[in-house]
C-alpha cells in the first residue's frame, strides 16, 4: 500500500517538475522538487520501507538530466542518510526546523554538484552568476519546500486511510504517526 503510494509521488513529481515547472520558470531558478520528498522519506519513514525508493527516484532524475548517470542518486542518497542521522539527534520534522532543513538538503545537492563537476573536470571554474542562482534556489525552497512536504505528508495520511476503509477498517502496523508535528 505504502509503496504505491511512494511510487505514485515519485511519478507525479517527475511529471510535475519536467512539464509544468519548466515552462513557467527557467530551468536553473527552481530547486529541484524531489529534495522535499526525500526529506519526508527520510524523516518520516521507516529506513527499509523507503530507501529503494531513494534511489529509484535519483536513477529517474538521472536518467532525465544531462548530467553524469549516479549524480541525483549519490545526491538523494546522502541527503537520506544525512537526515536520518540528524532526526535521530534533532527535531528535524518539525515545522518550524524544516525550512532550514530543506534549504540545508538544497545547498547539499548544490555543492555534490559542484564537487562532481570539479572531480570530472579539473579545469573547471565556477560561473560568476552561481551565488546568486543557489541563493534563488534556496529562497523558493524555503518559501514552498514546507507546502511540498505537508502536502505529501496529508496525501500519504489520506492514502493511508482511504485503503484502511477499502479494506474493511484492517488496522496496518504501517501507519501514519498522528502527532507528527508538535
């Protein structure tokens, strides 16, 4: 049932991030949309239960980029794993934290990027205009990364008990915690 759900927003946010999001914003403003589920993935979920879905969803992102194959997957991986270790020491799920900690999960993939593009390239020089585009990045993930994030997570919740009721009220042992953010 949760898997399901995982794949169904990994495909609505491929979908949502390549053909809508691109045509009304060029392509280096938005900060790349999948941070905030593999914020909720790491945050909220069990590590076994989701991490194939971590990296499935950094193979489609590297298989839709024009960058080196395992970048978006190295990248979501160790965003996964750095939130985990983090929200097992901090509170990190909480609403008032996780602005800082999606602009954190922005900047992360940024500099992977850049240490990427200097270990293939060792002439490589950093643009003159890349401050101001990761500054731009981290700014619209703070203002939307919490409304993605909610949003999943009220999409999950939803999920979860429209099949709880299909199926007859069967309890799950999977289920959403209710008071995720106190």
């Amino acid at each position: 049932m949760n898997y399901c759900f995982y794949l169904f927003v990994c495909l609505l946010l491929t979908i949502f991030q390549t053909a809508v999001i691109l045509e009304f914003f060029p392509s280096y403003q938005c900060y790349d949309l999948f941070i905030p589920y593999i914020l909720y993935l790491g945050i909220m979920r069990p590590i076994s239960e989701v991490l194939p879905f971590v990296i499935a969803s950094g193979l489609i992102v590297d298989s839709l980029s024009a960058g080196p194959l395992g970048l978006y997957t190295t990248s979501y991986f160790w965003i996964f794993i750095l939130t985990r270790l983090l929200s097992g020491r901090f509170l990190v799920g909480h609403w008032m934290c996780l602005p800082f900690v999606i602009m954190a999960g922005v900047l992360l993939e940024n500099l992977i990027i850049l240490g990427v593009c200097i270990l293939l390239d060792r002439q490589f020089q950093v643009p003159g205009t890349s401050v101001r585009i990761v500054l731009e990045q981290v700014g619209w993930a703070a203002a939307s990364g919490v409304f993605i994030f909610m949003g999943i997570r009220m999409a999950h919740g939803f999920w979860h008990k429209w099949f709880e009721k299909k199926s007859h009220g069967k309890k799950d042992d999977t289920s959403l915690p209710d008071n995720t953010f106190s």
